[in-house]
C-alpha cells in the first residue's frame, strides 16, 4: 500500500523556497565545480547509508542525474546549462538548511523538497539528456560500438535526419495541403 501526500505551498512558501536557492546560488559562485558536485555526491552518499524511505531516496536520486549531465563528456553541457546545474547542486552544499540533517526521518525532507521544485525547474534539460543518453546506448548497441564514441553532435545530427525524415514522408502523402484539404496540393502552391 502507497500513501499520497499533497503539499501546497502559497506563494510566500514558494518564495522562502526561491530565496534559499539564491543564497546558495550566491555561495556557489564563489566555489569550484568541483566542491559542488563534491558535496552533491556526499549527500548522495549519506542518503544511501542512513534514509529509508523510497520517497526521500528517490527524490534525492535524481542529484545524480545532475551530476550526470555535468560530467558526461559526450553530452558536453554548454556553460549557461552547466551554470544552472550547479545553481541547483549548489543548494546541498548549504550545511543551514530548513531542517538538519541528522534528524532522522525528517533530516532530508526539505533537500527532497527542493530537489523536487529544481528538478521541475531543470526538465527540459534533464529529458534532452536523457534522451541523448537513450539514443547513445541504442545507437552504440546498434553500430557495435562503445558508447562513449557517441557525442551530443552525433545525436542532434540523427535528430535533423529524423525530423527532414518526417517532413519528406508529410510531403509525399500530401501534408502541405493544411488543415481539411483532404490530401494533394494546396489550393495555392507554388511548387
């Protein structure tokens, strides 16, 4: 049996939230990457030896994606992303945050929390990497090749082929018509 549990948070919660990660996005650019994802991998860590609840591991499971997206050098994260994560990242090497850490069952809610409003703030970046991550593997398996031979260049080229692949079959079936023109040329084109 699972338990669901809604928080609604007002803006004035929402806005507490939004300060604490700019207080730790303005410690952070004063701190190597390094240090960052350095103390990321250490709450991962602690997570993983002292929590027992899927709901907190699992929120706190996706720092590793972060971490993920940071590093892969295939997928080569250009700086304005790169800045954001460790924005995000940044958060957890505040040793002030809501509640303490030590406390058991309690101690990592509110780096759950936050994981969960960054995360949602970092989703377009988190499904194209792992939708890269996805083609790279199948591609990999598919050409019998090692993964890390695969880049991001690689599956943007694959994504344009797959697109002009679209567009020519919308073409051939007479998708140029526009809505309700029941196939074949448009009444007004030109080619």
């Amino acid at each position: 049996m699972s338990l669901r549990v809604t928080l609604d948070f007002t803006e004035k919660d929402l806005e507490h939230f939004r300060n604490l990660a700019r207080q730790a996005m303005s410690a952070s650019s004063e701190q190597p990457p390094e240090e960052i994802v350095r103390a990321a991998r250490e709450l991962l860590k602690q997570v993983e030896d002292s929590v027992e609840t899927d709901f907190i591991r699992g929120r706190l499971g996706q720092l590793q994606i972060l971490i993920d997206m940071l590093e892969d050098e295939g997928w080569g994260m250009q700086e304005v992303g790169r800045g954001r994560v460790l924005a995000a990242l940044a958060y957890f090497n505040n040793p002030e945050d809501l509640i303490p850490d030590h406390i058991p069952g309690l101690g990592f809610l509110d780096d759950a929390i936050m994981v969960e409003l960054l995360c949602r703030e970092l989703k377009p970046e988190m499904e194209a990497y792992r939708d890269f991550v996805t083609y790279r593997d199948s591609e990999a398996r598919r050409r019998g090749m090692d993964p890390s031979e695969l880049n991001r260049t690689d599956f943007l080229r694959a994504r344009e082929k797959q697109l002009l692949s679209r567009m020519r079959r919308r073409r051939r079936r007479g998708g140029g018509g526009g809505a309700g023109s029941g196939g074949g040329k448009s009444p007004f084109s030109l080619f």
